[in-house]
C-alpha cells in the first residue's frame, strides 16, 4: 500500500512540473495582425491624470470634478476619465439626469448605491458610472467613457 501511495504522489508531483512549464511560443496577437494587413496604425494610448485638452464637454460636461484620477485617450474621439468628487453618488446622479433629459436615446439606471448613464450622443457612444468613493475625502467616484463612431 506504501509503493502505491508513493506512486501516486510521484505522478502527480510529474502532472504539476509538465503543467507549469511555460509556454515557448508566444500566441499571435491579433490586433497586432489585424494593423499590418490594414495598413493602419493604431496611436498608442495617452494616460494622464488631467482631463484631455479635447474632450467633448458638450457632449458630457465633466460636474463636480475634485480630483483627476486618471483619463485614457486612445485614438480620436476615444475618452475615458476617472474622477474624484465631494459631492453626494445622487446628487450628480441628478445632475446628469438633467443634463440628458432630452437624449432620448440616453438611458439611465439606478440602485441602492450606482447609477449609469448609457447610450449614444450625436457620434458618441456614451457611458458614465457614478459610485461611492472608497477614498476618505471624496464622496464619489465617476467614470466617464466616450468612443466616438470610428472606434467601435
């Protein structure tokens, strides 16, 4: 009974090393394919923590910025921004609410304690979460995300 327990901790010890080994070829990206047989290339993303220079505040006007954790813009009219602010979840919930009250193709949802905006304005996908902050001096943290027609 020793020699089969000892042969089987053998062939799983064995199953373990042949399973961990790493891989010697590396997967073929394929956006990195999908650029050379385009012909296109795509811009690499600029990450800041200030909003863009060029973010379309028309289309989603930034409210009760305290602090810029982070914004994304990765090709044109591709935004993404994470913020900070001292204000109530629902208090910019409201906010919003008003601003898109005549998008009808923007919907809003809301629970206990998040709340989304989603849709689209003029050529913008739009999607903005607004949650609790986790972070002592700030009530609530918002994310912003706006990708334009050509970067679907």
């Amino acid at each position: 009974m020793r020699k089969f327990k000892f042969f089987i901790l053998i062939v799983l010890v064995l199953s373990l090393v042949v399973g961990c080994t790493p891989q010697t070829t590396k997967p073929e990206k394929k956006e990195d394919k999908d650029i050379v047989n385009s012909g296109e290339e795509k811009p690499e993303p600029t990450v800041s923590k200030t909003v863009p220079e060029d973010f379309p505040e028309d289309i989603v006007p930034l409210y009760g910025v305290d602090k810029v954790e982070g914004s994304v813009v990765a090709g044109k009219d591709y935004f993404q921004v994470y913020y900070f602010s001292k204000l109530e979840s629902k208090d910019i919930y409201d906010h919003y609410k008003e601003v898109f009250k005549e998008d009808d193709e923007i919907k809003n949802y809301e629970n206990e304690k998040a709340y989304e905006f989603s849709g689209k304005k003029d050529k913008y996908n739009v999607r903005l979460h607004i949650v609790p902050s986790n972070e002592d001096d700030y009530k609530s943290n918002v994310m912003v995300f706006l990708s334009g027609e050509d970067n679907k």
